[in-house]
C-alpha cells in the first residue's frame, strides 16, 4: 500500500509538459486561418478579438473559408494589390444561420473591423482590421467593388 501512495506521490511531483494545442482563442484555431494552397500561417491577434466579439453579440459559429493567404497563392489568384489576407489581418466569413446581411450590420457595431465586404456571389463577409483611422464598406460584383455610401446602402442592405 505504502508503494502505491509513493508512486503517486512522484507523479505529481513531474513536471507536466503542457498539451500541444493549435488554439488560439475561445472558438477559433489555427487551421482556421492557414492558407489553404501553401500552409503558411500568419494572423494578428487583433483580427481574432475581433471575430470572438462578432461571435459572442451574434451567437453563432463563425466560419473562416479565407485567414491567411500567401503571396504565393495570392499572385496566382491575380489578387495581390491591398489583399489584406496576405498580412494576416483579414477574413471571409460565414456565420451560422444567418444571411450575410444580418452579419454585415453587426459586424458594423465593432469598431475594430476597418474594412467590411459583402459578396452576395459567393455569399460571404470579407472582415479586416487594417491600420487606418477610417472604415470602408463595399460589396463585390464579379470582379469589380462598389463602395457602399448613405445614398447606395438601401441598394444592398434593406
């Protein structure tokens, strides 16, 4: 009896190597945000903060379908020239039960987000936390982006 008591005694005296986790915060980890064609991984911790409080006034789960992009894979996309995914502080989202609309004006309420983009094609919300004293709101049409200002938003909002 006296020898198991001792044993136990040693093993919790061990140091604990800590479990290798790929989490970065509460909802979201890092194979949410590696890019998909090279496995290169860069995200700024402020994009995240961001996204866990869209996560927590919506209360669904975010899905990324973009983090992180390579220059790489960005040049091959033809899509280098302000992609903020290549600096690691963007991402095109999706939230659970609830249409791109709805996630475009809570997104609004947080004043983290810098850039906010709505493509109805492939429904999606494109969030960034770039460095800029002001925000920018547009919608992608094909190829091509149209700013949404007070006179146009009933157009892609109502």
């Amino acid at each position: 009896m006296r020898q198991k008591n001792n044993n136990r005694n040693r093993n919790s005296n061990r140091k604990r190597t800590p479990k290798k986790t790929s989490k970065i915060s509460d909802h979201f980890s890092k194979r949410d945000f590696v890019c998909k064609d090279s496995g290169e991984f860069k995200i700024s911790l402020g994009l995240v903060g961001a996204l866990e409080l869209l996560r927590s006034k919506c209360g669904n789960r975010i899905q990324i379908l973009k983090g992180f992009q390579s220059i790489d894979s960005a040049e091959k996309a033809g899509k280098v020239s302000r992609n903020y995914h290549t600096k690691g502080v963007a991402a095109d989202i999706t939230i659970d039960d609830m249409n791109i609309k709805e996630a475009f004006k809570i997104a609004e309420g947080i004043e983290e987000f810098k850039g906010i983009g709505l493509n109805f094609e492939d429904n999606y919300l494109h969030v960034d936390v770039r460095k800029s004293p002001d925000r920018k709101c547009w919608v992608e049409e094909g190829k091509k982006e149209f700013d949404i200002t007070e006179d146009n938003r009933s157009n892609y909002l109502a």
